[in-house]
C-alpha cells in the first residue's frame, strides 16, 4: 500500500463520516425547493384570508420546518444508511460556524418573540376588532419560536442544513408577523392613511427584496443540495470491494 | 532516531504490528475518524470479514484500538475506535518511513 492509497483511505474516511454525521444532501435540497414554494405562495394575494377546513392556511404553513426536519430524518434513513456510523474526528471550526447559524436563529427568534409580547401587551388587539377577527392571533403561536428552536443543535449538524431550516423558520416568522403585529394596527379610519404611505412603500420594496433573495437561495440551496448528494454516491463508488 | 539515518536496525526498528499493509490501513483509517463501524471499515479497506476480525483483535491486544460493541433499532452494531497508543504508533511509524526513504531527486 503506497502513500497516496493510504491519503485516499484517510480522505475517504473523513468525507463518509462528515456525510454521515449531516445526511444531509437532498434534505437540503428539499429545504431550498420548500423555501422557493413557500416564498412564492406569499406572493399570492389570497394567501393571508385563505382557509382550510376551518382554519387559516397559514396556521398549517407554519407547521413546514418541522415537517422538512421529518422528511430531512426520512431520506436520512432511506437513502444515506450506508455502510454504518462513522463519527467523525472533532472540528473546532466547523462547530463554531455551525453553531454560529444556530445562536443566529435564537436570536431572529427571541427579537420576535419579544416583538409578539410586546404587540399583545400594548393591547392594540382592543383598538382593531375587525382585523383580530380576520387573522385572529392563536396563542399558540407565541410558542412557535420556541419550537422551531428546539430541536436545532442536534437536528442540525451541517451548516448548509442550518441555512436552510433558518431559511424555512424565517420565512414562517415572517408570515406570524401579520398575526401578531399587523393585524392590531390600527383601523384605517384612524391615524394611518388608507395605502399605508411611505410605510407600505417601504416594506412592499423590502419583501419582494425578501422574496427574492429566498428565491436565490433556495435556487442555489437545491443545486449544493443536488452535489452533496453526487458526492456522497461518488464516495460509495470510490470504496473498493471485499477481497 | 534522526531523520536520514537509514540503517538495518532502522529498518528492523519499524512496529511490524503497524508496517502489516492491512493493519497500516485499518489504522489510518481509523486516525481519520472519531469512531467507525465494522461495516465501513471493512468496505474501505476491502478486506474480508475473517481477515478484518483477525487484524482488529491483533491490534486491539496490542492496545493500538478499541472495539466497541451497541445496539442500533435492537441491531448489533460493532465500531473500532484507535487508542492514543494506536495512534502515537501510528504517528512514530510515519516519521520513521519518512526517514528511511531516500529523499526527492535521489536514485
């Protein structure tokens, strides 16, 4: 066995086990095409009033990064089994960045958490009757950051993953903020203008920004996502059979 | 021993249970993970199972591994990991080879 065989065997090894701690690849993949269906779902008009047996569509919208963490643990099982667990060696670095994305979601998500307590103790609810009443703010909801939260530092081992479910959970806490804030502004026939002013200009220019930037990335999150995949199986291809 | 003596007892000095081709990629591999399964282990370095078992006991009563047997969904799943000693043979075995082999641009 030559010196080169014996880098490859190492090389080999590290690239399984960094795979296999992850099992990521198409999950991610999957993140970035539900990123890209949910970002072009708000951009329909009827989305906010829409129901669904009953209940608002966005109350089961809301419930996606979970079902990507179900379906990211399924093809985790099905397709990235392998050839058994292979821990890989600890890497100071990667965990920092890794964990950089992790505190980077608790910290969008307890900045709106605070926002939501605040928008429900200031009791603007009271002042907008009608608008509580179309987009009626479940309590539940104020749970919701708490619960994307959660599972985060041991479902999330690769840092591509991370963006993604941050991704997914941003974009879901973006659609609570009507929830929450928007629908106890005030009533048109009070202080604000009936377009909403400079103000609506201003946020419809930054959602579609938004928007558009989610679309980049979930574009770009589904073609790493694609080549992670690729080279897991080149991976397996390149491991030699029993003698 | 210093880098560029090459003599018989240099030679003779290398750790055979290390210097083995199997055992020397058994090892490496293990150096490159925290902990690996029997199954990966035996794909990588394509040995057979017998031939595998038989290294891996060799090396752990050396002390150069550990194996460590769980249970994975009620499934036995076997996992080596290398020891410190393992890998400071490892290490020594590497240094030593380097100073043995002649240098670049040497006949």
């Amino acid at each position: 066995m030559t010196t080169p065989d014996l880098d490859v065997l190492g090389a080999l090894t590290r690239d399984y086990a960094a795979f296999q701690s992850r099992k990521s690849g198409l999950a991610t993949a999957l993140g970035g095409l539900m990123a890209i269906l949910l970002a072009l779902a708000a951009l329909s008009p009827d989305l906010m009033g829409a129901r669904v047996t009953g209940r608002l569509l966005v109350e089961y919208l809301v419930w996606m990064p979970f079902l990507w963490l179900a379906l990211k643990w399924g093809v985790g099982r099905v397709l990235y089994r392998g050839l058994g667990p292979v821990k890989p060696s600890p890497d100071a670095a990667y965990e920092r960045r890794r964990w950089f994305w992790i505190q980077g979601l608790a910290l969008f998500l307890l900045a709106f958490l605070l926002a939501g307590l605040y928008a429900f103790a200031s009791g603007l609810m009271q002042v907008n009757p009608s608008r509580a009443a179309l987009c009626p703010p479940p309590l539940w909801m104020l749970l919701m950051p708490f619960l994307y939260l959660l599972p985060a530092p041991w479902v999330l081992r690769g840092i591509e993953e991370a963006r993604a479910y941050v991704v997914l959970v941003g974009q879901c806490m973006l659609w609570l903020v009507p929830f929450f804030l928007l629908s106890f502004w005030p009533p048109r026939s009070a202080s604000l203008p009936a377009d909403w002013g400079r103000f609506g200009d201003l946020s419809g220019i930054g959602m579609v920004g938004l928007i558009l930037l989610i679309l980049v990335w979930g574009a770009l999150a589904m073609i790493r996502g694609w080549r992670e995949h690729h080279q897991y199986l080149a991976i397996l291809r390149a491991l030699p059979r029993e003698s | 021993m210093k880098e560029g003596e090459t003599t018989p007892k240099a030679i003779l000095d290398l750790d055979r249970m290390v210097h083995e081709p199997a055992r020397l990629a058994i090892l490496t591999v293990l150096a490159s993970a925290e902990e690996v399964a029997f199954l990966f282990l035996q794909r990588v370095t394509g040995l057979s199972k017998g031939n595998l078992s038989s290294h891996t006991q060799k090396l752990e009563a050396v002390g150069y591994l550990a194996t460590l047997k769980a249970f994975q969904r009620r499934i036995p799943v076997t996992s080596f990991r290398i020891t410190e000693d393992g890998r400071a043979a490892l290490r020594l075995y590497h240094q030593q080879l380097r100073a043995l082999l002649p240098k670049e641009g040497t006949p």
